[in-house]
C-alpha cells in the first residue's frame, strides 16, 4: 500500500482563493470511497491505496481543474510505497504520536 501526498494547483484564476477547486477534487474522491482512504490536509490531500490506481487517481486530479476552466495547473505529488511491511496513514503518526 502506498501514501500520495498531492497538491493542485490552478494557476491565473479569478480569484487567489483555490478552496472551491480543492473541494471539487474532494466530490471526485468521494467515488472511490473503500477502495482507497484519502484526507484533506490544510496544504494538501493524502490519499492512501494500491499505487497503480493512486497514480491514475492523481492524473484524473490533475485534469479535475482544466475540466473546471483552468487554463494552468501545477501539480506536486509526494509518493511514500512502503513495501517491506504494511503502510497506512494513521500507523504512520501513530508511530510518531508514541514516541513523543
């Protein structure tokens, strides 16, 4: 299981304010709810599952914008793809929450 740290960025927009687009890309995850976990972070959103279906979730993100009337998107994506033992967000800050 994989963990994609993603931001969308739509660039010359109307307004400096991107919280409309952000939760246009949050209605798209919804359809994949219990097959992938996703959460909204307050710079980004972490999506966690399978990395072959991450990775065409984040090229559907990216477009997500242009289909809104975006002209530029800039997209940063972060990929942690733990393979020598299970990998999910929660264990992740909990590792981090007991060693506080």
């Amino acid at each position: 299981m994989a963990i994609v740290d993603i931001t969308v960025i739509p660039v010359g927009t109307a307004s400096p304010s991107v919280s409309w687009y952000v939760a246009e890309l949050h209605k798209f995850l919804q359809q994949y709810e219990g097959s992938i976990k996703y959460e909204l972070t307050a710079m980004s959103t972490l999506i966690e599952g399978d990395l072959k279906e991450l990775l065409k979730i984040v090229q559907q993100l990216h477009e997500l914008p242009f289909e809104k009337g975006a002209q530029r998107v800039c997209t940063n994506i972060r990929i942690d793809d733990r393979r020598d033992k299970d990998l999910t967000m929660e264990q992740k800050v909990k590792s981090v929450q007991q060693k506080l």
